[in-house]
C-alpha cells in the first residue's frame, strides 16, 4: 500500500506531459516509500522539494531536470536515522540534537548510494543529495564547500529546500507567504544561497501557486 500511495503522490505532482519522468526516478524513490509513508510531514517536504527542484531547473535552463526531480524526492531520506523527537522539536536544539540534524546530508548520501547501488543515474543524484547544505560563502556542511565549487544542482535543490520550508509550517513557527519566504531568501543569497541562481529563480518562484498534493 505505502508503494501505490508514494507513487500516486509523486504522479500528481508532475507536470503535464511528463510521464516518462516517473519512470525514470520510480527507482530510486520505491526503495524509501514504505518509511516515509509512515513519516508525512518529511514525505510532503520530499514531494514539494522534488516539484520545486523539478520545475525550477527547467524555468533557469540549468542543471537536469530529472536527475533534481530524483534528487529533491530523497534529499532528505538521512532525516529517517535522526530521532523524530529531534525533528518536531519546538524549543532549542541541544548541541547534540544539532550534531545529529548536521548529518543528515552525509546520511542521505550513504542512504541512498547503499540502497540505490546500479542504478543508472545514480552519481549525479548523491552529489546534489550530500551538497544541498552547502553554503555559497563556504560556512555550510558537511564539507564547506564553496561558491561554484558547490555542484550546480545542488545549488538549485537548495533553492527549492529552502522556499519550501519557508512556506510549509514547522514545530517552531507558522508557514511563511511566498513574500515573506522571498525576503528571507534574498537576505540568504551570497551567504547560504547562490544569489545569481536566487535573482533569476526570484520571479517564478514569485508566481508560483502550490496545488494541493
């Protein structure tokens, strides 16, 4: 049940006349559905981040549209080894909270290249994955990269992990408007954000009307 139901919500989220794109990714995205479908608030971030990703790749020109669909769908599959506890926390991390949420990226990495071993595609989709908490000023992890030397798809998925956690709600604090969320998001740029990517994202993401999924 929990494979129908992943399946059905990443074939909504798809654009028009893009079927062959589940098919390309379906790979990748059963071997995590049966936890994630028990976990939803980290299944939903996972749907909109793919979407996002997706679609902000084919607005820029940049990057491979499918390989971010792949991408934004399991950047976050390392977030299953860190105690749920931890991630609907309302107060203050503990440093040893934080040290956990910090590895995620590397425990996605490691997720997915186990688990999705020989599957065609699978190099580009672990560097977006391990990078999407890089800093464009270098203070991100897990390996402070920096600037360009940030994988250009990861820079985009950071875009639409960030948006969408702007605008979705949290333990901590109520959903932000898609205004709102672009304000944060400009004061990011050259810091956490690539601000080149930001200023020409700035205008779709503006317009962009969430569908129910």
């Amino acid at each position: 049940m929990a494979l129908i139901f992943g399946e059905g919500i990443f074939v909504n989220v798809l654009p028009a006349g893009e079927p062959p794109l589940l098919s390309t990714v379906y790979p990748f995205l059963e071997r995590f559905f049966p936890e994630l479908a028990v976990f939803p608030e980290l299944l939903m971030h996972s749907v909109r981040t793919a979407k996002y990703a997706f679609r902000l790749s084919c607005f820029l020109g940049l990057g491979r549209p499918r390989l971010l669909f792949g991408a934004g769908a399991l950047h976050d599959a390392g977030k299953l080894l860190v105690p749920r506890y931890i991630l609907e926390k309302s107060g203050p991390l503990l440093e040893s909270e934080w040290e956990m949420i910090v590895r995620h990226p590397l425990w996605s990495f490691e997720l997915v290249e186990s688990r999705c071993r020989g599957i065609r595609g699978l190099g580009g989709i672990l560097a977006a994955v391990k990078a999407h908490h890089e800093s464009w000023d270098g203070t991100g992890y897990p390996e402070g990269l920096k600037g360009n030397g940030i994988p250009l798809e990861a820079r985009i998925l950071a875009l639409a992990d960030v948006f969408d956690a702007l605008t979705s709600p949290r333990p901590y604090r109520s959903p932000l408007s898609s205004g709102e969320a672009l304000k944060v998001m400009a004061e990011m740029g050259g810091k956490k954000l690539d601000p080149h990517l930001f200023q020409r994202a700035r205008a779709f993401l503006a317009c962009f009307k969430e569908e129910a999924v």
